[in-house]
C-alpha cells in the first residue's frame, strides 16, 4: 500500500479502494466485523464519520494519512479493539475516552443507567449515590449528564475504583463532559473507603467483574489479550465480587436503598439467592434487550 500510480493499475488509493483492499486484508486474518473495523479506523485517521466516508468515496487519500492508517490497521490484525487503537467509545450516545487501563463500556451496560434513572426520577429525594468499579466512568457519567436538567440537589456523588488509572481516565471523561465537580472519584476497595457504621447511600450502581474462570478460557482473543483482567475476572464460579458488594451494600445502604449491578446472563438464579442471603427484598432480576438476565434490582427494607 503505497500513495498514488504505484498500484497494479496504476490507480490512487481513493478511500473506496482502501475501504476494500482493507476489510479484505483484515477478513483473511480473521478479524470479526472486517467492514466495520476498517471504516471506523479510517474515519478516525481522517477526522470523519462513517458518513463522511461514503460521501467522500473517491477522495484520495495523502501519504501521512496512509501511513497512520496502515499502523492502526495492523494493529487491527493484531486482534486489538478498534476502540483502543482509536482511543473512544461511545456510551449512551456520548464519547467516552478508552485506554488499554479500562474495559470497554458494553451496549448492554446502558440498562445499569436506564434502571439507576429510573429509580432518581422516581424519588426526588434520592441524593446519595455511588457507582463501584466505575473504569471509564460511563456509567455514573451518563447518569449525570442525564439528570442535568432536573436541577436536583446532590448530596454525595462518587465512583469508586481500585485502579488508579481507571480512575484518571474517567476523571478525564467527566471533565470532557463537564460533569467533574458533580462527582467524587475514589481509589478503593468497593465499599471500603466509606463509613459503615452510619450508612448514607441510597442508591449503588455496579458492573463488578463477573466472569468465571471458564468464561475467561473461552475468551475471544480480542478481549483476553487486551481488556484489564481486574475489570473481568470474578474468580472460579464468576461471583467472587458480586457476593462482596452484596453483603458491603446491606451495611452502607440506608433502610429502602437501592442495589443495581449488572450480572452474567447465566448467573440470575445465583445472585437471587445471594441477594435474599443479604437480606434484600424485593429481588428482581431484569433481563436486556436481548432477553437475557442483566441486572439485578434489590432493595434493603
Ligand atoms: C466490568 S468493569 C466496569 C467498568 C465500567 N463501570 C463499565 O461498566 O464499563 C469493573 C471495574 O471494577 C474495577 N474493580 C475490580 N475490582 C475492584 C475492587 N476490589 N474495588 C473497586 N473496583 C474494582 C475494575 O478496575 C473495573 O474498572
């Protein structure tokens, strides 16, 4: 892949003909979504959308942008997310900055939001929340951005996360969205950094990792060699940290708090009993777009 006249026909490389040679290039080295990797990559390095690409099909491309395209599409080939090499994702319609220190944000996570919002709009009186295991920050992110409008008075806002890194990348993102005064990021161990002897928070949201040691085996590459185990691995059965928020939540909920953590679609039965265990009740499981389990939604009388 060189610029201009030093193709077999003598063509340039227009972003049409690189768009193909490259889903090509990366459908032979067995990348999934081959189409899409190559269009969200070269949209990246020329500053457009995915539209902008089509409308612009015959454009051609310079030597700098060739060279930048070809070092991320290897990359690609490596099996690294195209998310990591283009350093965003969005999350609830919003860009969240990714680095190799955080787990992607999952479509399916965006119930975790829709869910904690539901319960805030629900109750003008819920002012204390706190996110665990907040990596990028989109979760307690797109909360905020979203309860903008409401105007409401904030007691404590904060997301906690054990890595430090995590934690810088997601202060990064509230600032981008303008949301970093409103919220607290704090290094800790789930619930740890928090007084449980006079409980103040009314709603916990979680996406704690949940994998078990055999979804970790069967991993795609994609994921295995470049996401943060920390953010994946919940130890043999997948529920070492879900039964660890689940008994730190029962003592610093306040009585009618809310728990909502996300949860492996296999594990819904599990977390119910572990939850009933705790002492929760109700105990809902709620199932994603797909219709598999979620979320669980708890609440400590
Ligand atoms: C599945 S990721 C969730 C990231 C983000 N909230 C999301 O939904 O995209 C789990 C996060 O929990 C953090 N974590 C793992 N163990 C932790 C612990 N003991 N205390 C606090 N955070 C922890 C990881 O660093 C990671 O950022």
């Amino acid at each position: 892949m060189t610029n201009n006249s030093t193709s077999p026909q003598d063509q340039p490389w227009t972003i049409l003909r690189l768009l193909t040679w490259s889903h090509h290039y990366l459908q032979e080295k067995g990348i999934p979504d081959p189409r899409l990797s190559s269009e969200l990559l070269l949209a990246a390095v020329l500053g457009l959308d995915r539209l902008g690409l089509f409308l612009h099909y015959d454009q051609p491309l310079t030597a700098a942008e060739l060279g930048a395209f070809k070092k991320k599409l290897i990359r690609r080939a490596g099996f690294e997310p195209v998310a990591y090499i283009v350093g965003q994702k969005e999350f609830w319609s919003l860009p969240f900055q990714v680095d190799s220190s955080v787990l992607i944000p999952r479509p399916e996570t965006e119930l975790l939001v829709e869910e904690s919002l539901a319960l805030i709009r629900a109750d003008a009186g819920l002012r204390n929340l706190v996110e665990l295991g907040t990596g990028s920050g989109a979760v307690i992110i797109s909360l905020v951005k979203s309860l903008l409008p409401d105007g409401r008075q904030w007691g404590c806002l904060a997301a906690v996360d054990r890595s430090a890194p995590a934690l810088k990348t997601a202060v990064a993102n509230a600032r981008r969205h303008g949301v970093d005064h409103f919220i607290r990021f704090i290094r800790g161990d789930w619930l740890a950094p928090f007084n449980r002897k006079r409980p103040w928070i009314q709603l916990l949201a979680a996406n704690p990792p949940y994998l078990s040691a055999a979804d970790l085996a069967g991993l795609d590459p994609g994921i295995r060699d470049f996401e943060p185990l920390e953010a994946l691995d919940g130890g043999a059965d997948g529920l070492d940290a879900v039964r660890v928020i689940l008994a730190q939540a029962r003592d610093h909920l306040v009585p009618g708090g809310w728990l909502l953590m996300e949860i492996g679609e296999t594990q819904g039965s599990r977390v119910t009993d572990l939850a009933r265990e705790n002492g929760f009740d109700p105990v809902r499981i709620l199932p994603d777009l797909a219709g598999k389990d979620r979320v669980l939604k708890a609440r400590k009388p």
